[in-house]
C-alpha cells in the first residue's frame, strides 16, 4: 500500500514539510507543492492553471496523485518560476528558473 502526502502541512515552510515526509518514505504528491506554489504566488489552484492555458480538470488529476509530464511540466515551471526538478520534488528548495 502506498502511503501518500496530502495538503495537510505538518511545518510552516514547505521544505521542511517535502524533506520530512521524504525521511518517512511517503510519496510525492505533486498537488502539494502546487498548492503551495499558488498560495505563495497569491492565486487559486484553478486560476493558476487557466493562466497557463490548463484545464482545471488537470488540478483535480493532479489532487488524486497524478503528476504532469513535458510541455505541461514546463508550462507549470515557466509560470511560477522554477526548475522542473523542484516540481518533481528532486530539489529542497526553489534554485531558480533553470530546468
């Protein structure tokens, strides 16, 4: 059974939240850091996803555990100005817009 980590923070910092649920050998769950993303940037997960050209049926796939893949993984780097390997949770913390 995979145990997976849900939007509910156990830190302040998102980092902190990522690494420690990597430590317990829980999976990555996209929409969190997503979320984060938007809420930081100050808009909703929907209106983030309009703006670069997704369907809001992509957050709710994304909610359920899938991850986004190439053109969309960029889109998604591009708008909020980070690597694709932050998206992907191989980096702790946010090191540019570089992918």
């Amino acid at each position: 059974m995979m145990n997976l980590v849900y939007s509910q923070y156990l830190f302040d910092d998102f980092g902190e939240h990522l690494c420690f649920a990597q430590k317990l050998g829980l999976t990555f769950v996209f929409y969190d850091l997503y979320s984060e993303l938007c809420k930081v940037k100050g808009v909703s997960l929907s209106r983030a996803a309009e703006s670069m050209g997704l369907s809001r049926t992509s957050v709710v796939k994304w909610k359920a555990g899938s991850v986004p893949t190439g053109a969309t993984l960029n889109k998604i780097a591009a708008y909020f100005g980070v690597s694709t390997d932050y998206l992907l949770g191989n980096e702790q913390k946010n090191k540019g817009s570089g992918n």
